[in-house]
C-alpha cells in the first residue's frame, strides 16, 4: 500500500519525460532560415564572404 504514492510519481515523471521529448521542429527549416536572415543582415557578411572566399562559404552552409 505503501508504494502507491512512489508508483504514481514515477507514472507522471515518465509521462511527462516522454511529452518533453516529443521534436515537432522543423530543424533545416530553421537552419535556411537563419542562414538567409545573417546573410541579410550581418554587417560584416560582405567583408567576411568576398570574392575570394564564396567557394569555401557555400562548402559549410549547404552540405
């Protein structure tokens, strides 16, 4: 009788652990777009990714 509380709390624990991990992320989604808004926006994106360097640049963000 005495191991119904214990019983109950690893029940909810377990429910609860499972729910958190429930991924409905769309992860590349989200990589594109933060790719897309620092090329946008980064001030230094023009200085960094040049003439020299777009070959090296588009290796790393589209693998």
């Amino acid at each position: 009788m005495h191991y119904r509380p214990a019983f109950i709390f690893i029940s909810l624990f377990f429910s609860i652990t499972i729910y958190g991990q429930n991924n409905t992320c769309n992860c590349l989604e989200n990589l594109e777009k933060t790719i897309q808004k620092t090329e946008e926006n980064y001030a230094g994106y023009p200085s960094k990714v040049n003439a020299g360097t777009p070959k090296t640049y588009k290796q790393l963000v589209h693998c």
